[in-house]
C-alpha cells in the first residue's frame, strides 16, 4: 500500500472517529467523556459548552479538538479553517497551544501538513488554516475574525470576552464557538456558569460535564481525602465541577476565630521553614487627574496644596461638596495602568485599583477592580451638588450723589429669575455705560423674548425694548454684570458655583437657550474660562456630565450628555508616569482626566505581610508581622521594607507585578522580589487562603487588627479595604520544595 493511500486512509479514520485521532497524536486513548464530546464533532455543533473538575483533561481535549478541525475537518470541507484559543491567562493560553505544538512535533502525518515551523502562538497549515492562542486581553483579541473560537476557563476569561466571541465568528459561516472550564462565580466571569444553567435561554449549546471522580487518572482516595479536607464550595467546584453559589465571606467566621483566639506575636523560628513577604502596592490614580478645588477650579492632583477644599463624592446621598484634602503623596511611577477612553470618558488608573460603579436601577453602588470587563453598571459621572440654597441674590450698592434713589443700598432679587436673568446675559447680553442689554429678536424667537420681559419683571426690574434689544436700565446691575467681562472673557461668578444643583438648573438650562441646544445639549462660547464654568455649574446640576472641545477660531463646545450608558474596554499599558494618594473623609472624589469627569476612589495603602512556613507541609503557617502605609514618602517606605526584610530575615517577597518600577527598586537593594500578576492568580489565590483557614494551618496574631477586619469581611469579590489581605495572599503564594506533593493534592 502506497504512503499516500496509508494517510488517506488514516484521514478517513479520524474523520469518521475522531476518539481515534487523540489517540493517534496524543500516544493514549481520551478518557471516557472525552470521547464523547470528540464524537459529537461528527455532528458539526455550531456551540458546544464543557463544564468540568479542574485536572481532568480539559486542556488537552480542546487542544486536540482545535487540530481536528484545522487538519481533518478542513481536508474534508475542502475549506480552511481559522480557530483562535483564548485562554483565562498567558499561562493557560501557552500550556494549551503547547499541546498543539507537541501534537504537530510528535505525529509525522500532522508534522506534514505543517507550513513552516509551529511558532510560540501561532501555526499555519499548508490547507492555509491557523491555529492562533491568545491570553485573556482585549488587545489580542481587538480586530480578530476566526471560524472557530475556543474559550478556555471561559469564567477566568470574562464576560466580555464571552460576549466578543460572537462577534469573532459573526462573518463565518461555519461559526463555532466552544466554551470550556471549571464553574467558577468570579466577579466579572458569571456569564459562563449562566449560561450553563439556563437551557431555556441558551437552548442552542450541547453540554458535557464531567467530576474528578469520572477521571481515570484521579484514585477514589483522592477524591474522598478532597472530599474530607475541603470546604463544601471548593469541592463542589473544583471536584464536582458543579457551579456554587459564591455568598457570605471567603473564611468561615469559626475558623477565623480560631485562628486568631489566643494567638500572641511569635518570633522568627530558625527550626522552621522559610520567611515570605507579600506586598500589596498602593496609589492609585494618574498624578495627572484634575481635582475640582472650590478657589481654583480644576487642578492636578500634583499641583493642589495640602488641606485645599476639593469637591468630593458622598456614596451615602450620592451628592458632591467641598472638603479639605490631605496627606497628599505623589511619587514617579514605572509599571502597568489601565485605560479608557471614550468620546465623553477617560480614565488612567493602576490595575486593581477600586472604581465607584452604580448598578442599572442608580440605586446601589459598588466597587469593581480597575481592568474588570463589567456589565449592567455604569461609571458615575453625575452627582447633584449640594450647594447653598437662598431665596434672594445680593446686587452689591454703590455710593452716588443721587441720595433719592437710595443707590447705596443693596438690590435683592429673587434666586431663580436671577439666575435666568444672568444666563441670559451671559450669552446674548452686553453692558454699556447706563445699563444692561439682551439682545433677542421677537419675530425669530417670540417666546424667547417673552420670556426674558417676564423674567425681568420678576426681578422687580423695569425695561424697555429698541428694536431687538431688551434695555434695563439699572446702575447696581449695570455694575455688576460689567464685572463679568466682554465676548472672551465672561466667566460664572463663583459665588453662584457655590449654589445648589437644584437652583444652578436654571442658570444652565437657559444658556442652554441662549447659546447651545437643549434637544441634543451643548453649548456655545468665545470665552475658555465661560465654558469651564459652564461645564462645571452643568455637572453641579446632577443632571449632565460633559466635555469642552476646543474649535479654534470657532470657539469652543461644551458636550454635554444625560446618560450614563456607555461600553468602556481597557486596555492596559506599560508607562512611566507619576501616581499619587490622598485623603479626603468620604473616600470618594470628583476627578478629570483629559477633559472627562468621572468619580474615583481615593486611597490605595502599600500593604506587608511576613509569614513562616513549617518544615512540616501540614504544619502552621504563622504571620509575624503586617502593616499598611499612605501617608510616608515612597523612599522611607522602600527603607522600611528592607529593614523589615533584615530583620525577619526574608528570603522572597512575593509583590503585585503591576509596578514594574518599584519591583525593580526594591530588587535593587538586594532583595528576592518575585513580581506575581495578580489579576490572573487572584481566584487560585483565594482558594488557597480559603484552604488554609478552613484546614486550620494558618495562626493570625490579635494585634493585627486591621488585617483581621478585612478577614472577617472579606468575599470573593472585595474591591476595596483588603490591601492587608491581598498581602497575606500573595504571602501565602509561595510553596516550600516540600509542599509540591502536598499542594497538588488537595488543589
């Protein structure tokens, strides 16, 4: 038999059984339930979904189900076909793509259908299809277009990326989407344990499931030693592959209690395994970001003094006013920020860093981590201010030799038809030496000009009209209003910023009329410092939020905008840049990045935590020692750092990768600085510090209350207060040589 019949041959066999094609380039049959759900490929499913426990062969499955597709089923269409791998993180995305890569390597009739070398994430056949892996980034996946997309612990992967995977396959018409994983309800990822449960929504997916006790390679002790040593929703998850309602908090309040009941500072023991560290870096926002000061309107952050009043955010009555701000740091930054930007919102934040969201309803606020691809909540860019009320605004008097008409004396107006009055003027208005003029044409805009003749009137204002003037002629407001400037250079009084969004309404919705649009609402100006002011009093209203374009001989344009309802994507970028921390009593402020309002959270401490490992892998983790700092400069926090390392006698420090610089100044002082992502280990983290309290292998002295509180409170999807916490967890990432054996069995 000829060599070409023999691989005929051997294609019509995968064809027809595609079990028998991982058993050919994988060298061992597919387990069971791999098999099944390699046979169902025959069928040509359009959606397929595998639910599953975590080390029983997922990866290896979708590996081989990417090559049948891109060498047997294309051979048989006579077509190409174009499959992307995405993959929860970078690792998960390597390890799957290796097993293509061994495949191609190992098995010589796939070695020839190669063209070319299998590169490290990309592989084109001579057929012309591709296999591509990607990790989980929207970078990657930006701008991609595929026959086929497989997902890869799709809950780590995210909403969004689920979501996208629609639209990756939208121009194909062979259209396959395959997700993949272990039923995990992280925050941002419950799209996929959704989907799963729902069959009346999504009829349209096949489903397979398996547990680790359907795994051959998996003895019934191990199972029933998880099933013993393990927390119910651990077990259920990683073991069952069952999805678990994630509620309450990530340690059981006995266990902590025991942890901590008792437990008294203990020192270095020499008899013992290693000392580790973990540091959670603080600061959090682009030094760069404006603050709304109440003297000086829009500053940057590193340019405000010290106890300056800045507007900030009350999460409480969802409202803004001024309040002092303090222990401002600011420090150069080398390393990773998350960025959006959009017509009318821009942010620069670190990764992980809190930002305030409001769910779909306005009712409910919460935080998520900076990077997160969030559904059905909105980034808060309107808030009312809450301002003075009065009845009556003061025109100031003026000394005269007209004693009768009593000059001196202040004029009182009305609030509100003051506020029209003065929008009215600022855009069609002008000041001559008797008086104050509005110029409006009554055949063009009749009810305009009747209003302004009411509005007058109900300032106790007399007027008169030349043509299409509206003349007042009143010396205290001629006064006044001349004060304001001509065409470029009219400004808001700040006094009138100061009032509440409930009466700066009216001020804004009729310059709205006067030199903008109301319907699509914007608003017109000569004057730079008049559209500040306007842009600002229109935010205070709680009604808009917006933006200033500048048009250059034409003037500039403040956008504005009612809704909330936009989709922002991240990208995230390595930058060298300056971050600062501050403080101000409700830990919400008012910020402005390139022009854009939003609200932020404030304070991001750098956090330590130093723990022992025992020489025994099922022995006693004991915490020697944590704290949290915001308010030191970063050089003393460094000194510090190394100090503490000395003293404990540390031999690694496990930090958030994110910030690249202060990783490389911290190693430069000699010091083992192992940089962790910490966005794609955060769920493996979390197990295991919820393992290791409920197994009662970790003892957390009582003077480190602050990281005992964020324990009590701590849940799966804590965004804020658990800089301690995150700490102690990346602490506890370390494994000693003698936990490998030990760590596998129970994860």
């Amino acid at each position: 038999m000829s060599t070409e019949v023999s691989k005929a041959l051997t294609f019509l066999k995968w064809y027809k059984k595609p079990s028998t094609f991982f058993k050919d380039i994988f060298k061992q049959d597919p387990y069971p339930y791999q098999a099944k759900v390699l046979e169902s490929l025959k069928d040509r499913p359009r959606r397929l979904m595998l639910l599953a426990a975590g080390g029983t062969g997922k990866t290896k499955l979708l590996g081989a189900i990417a090559l049948y597709y891109a060498v047997v089923l294309s051979k048989f269409d006579q077509s190409p076909y174009s499959i992307i791998i995405i993959s929860g993180s970078r690792d998960q995305a390597r390890n799957l793509y290796e097993y293509v890569r061994i495949a191609f390597k190992d098995n010589p009739i796939l070695s020839e259908e190669v063209e070319g070398e299998p590169l490290m994430s990309i592989t084109r056949l001579k057929n012309r299809s591709v296999i591509k892996a990607v990790p989980n980034s929207l970078k990657a996946i930006q701008g991609e277009h595929h026959d086929v997309v497989i997902i890869d612990e799709a809950a780590l992967a995210g909403n969004f990326i689920i979501r996208d995977s629609f639209r990756i396959v939208a121009q194909s018409n062979k259209d396959v989407i395959i997700l993949s994983g272990t039923p995990m309800n992280v925050q941002g990822g419950e799209l996929f344990v959704e989907m799963w449960e729902d069959e009346e929504r999504y009829p349209e997916w096949r489903r397979f499931h398996w547990s680790a006790k359907d795994c051959p390679s998996i003895s019934i002790e191990k199972y029933l030693e998880a099933q013993k040593d393990l927390t119910e929703d651990m077990f259920y998850i990683f073991w069952e592959g069952k999805p678990y309602p994630r509620t309450g908090t990530l340690i059981q309040f006995d266990k902590l209690k025991k942890a901590v009941k008792g437990t008294k500072l203990s020192k270095v023991d020499p008899s013992q395994g290693s000392v580790i560290a973990g540091i959670d870096w603080g600061w959090c926002l682009d030094a760069n970001t404006e603050l709304l000061t109440k003297n000086r309107s829009w500053i940057k952050i590193k340019d405000i003094k010290e106890n300056e009043e800045v507007l900030v955010y009350d999460p409480i009555h969802l409202e803004t006013y001024y309040l002092p701000i303090k222990n401002i740091r600011i420090r150069d930054y080398y390393g990773y920020m998350v960025h959006t930007k959009h017509r009318n919102l821009e942010m620069s934040i670190r990764p992980n860093h809190p930002i305030p969201l409001l769910d779909r309803h306005h009712k409910h606020l919460h935080l998520h981590k900076a990077g997160d691809f969030v559904t059905h909540h909105y980034v808060i860019r309107k808030a009312i201010f809450n301002g003075e009320k009065i009845k009556y605004y003061k025109i100031p008097g003026y000394k005269s030799k007209r004693k009768d008409l009593e000059l001196h004396k202040d004029l009182l107006i009305p609030i509100i038809p003051f506020l029209k009055l003065l929008g009215w003027y600022l855009t069609e208005g002008y000041s001559f030496r008797k008086g104050v003029v509005i110029v409006q044409d009554p055949k063009v805009h009749e009810e305009y000009f009747k209003e302004i003749t009411d509005i007058i009137k109900q300032c106790g204002l007399q007027y008169s009209i030349y043509k299409n003037k509206i003349i007042i002629y009143n010396m205290r407001l001629q006064k006044y209003f001349s004060k304001l400037g001509k065409s470029k250079q009219k400004y808001i009084p700040k006094d009138i910023k100061m009032l509440h969004g409930e009466l700066l309404i009216h001020l804004v919705d009729t310059m709205l009329k006067g030199d903008g649009d109301q319907y699509y609402p914007r608003f017109n100006t000569y004057s730079k410092q008049l559209a500040e002011d306007f842009l600002e009093v229109a935010f205070k209203t709680g009604k808009y939020h917006g933006y200033i374009v500048d048009r250059k001989k034409k003037g500039y344009r403040v956008n504005l905008s009612t809704t909330d309802s936009i989709n922002f994507k991240w990208s995230k970028d390595l930058v060298k840049t300056q971050i600062a921390t501050f403080e101000v009593p409700t830990e919400m402020v008012v910020t402005r990045y390139n022009g854009k309002i939003s609200i932020q959270h404030n304070r991001d401490p750098t956090a330590i935590v130093i723990v022992q490992y025992p020489k025994d892998p099922s022995g006693t983790i004991n915490i020697l020692y944590a704290d949290a700092w915001s308010r030191e400069q970063y050089e003393d926090i460094h000194d510090r750092i190394e100090e503490l390392c000395k003293q404990y006698n540390v031999k690694t420090i496990y930090t958030d990768g994110s910030d690249v610089g202060e990783n490389q100044r911290l190693a430069s002082r000699g010091l083992n600085v192992v940089p962790i992502t910490f966005n794609q280990n955060k769920v493996q983290m979390q197990t295991n510090l919820k393992l290791i309290f409920h197994q009662e292998r970790i003892k957390v002295p009582e003077e480190f209350v602050d990281l005992v509180r964020q324990l009590k409170k701590y849940n799966w999807d804590t965004s804020k207060d658990e800089d301690y916490v995150d700490a102690l967890m990346l602490a506890l990432y370390h494994k000693e040589e003698t936990d490998t054996e030990y760590y596998y069995k129970i994860i």
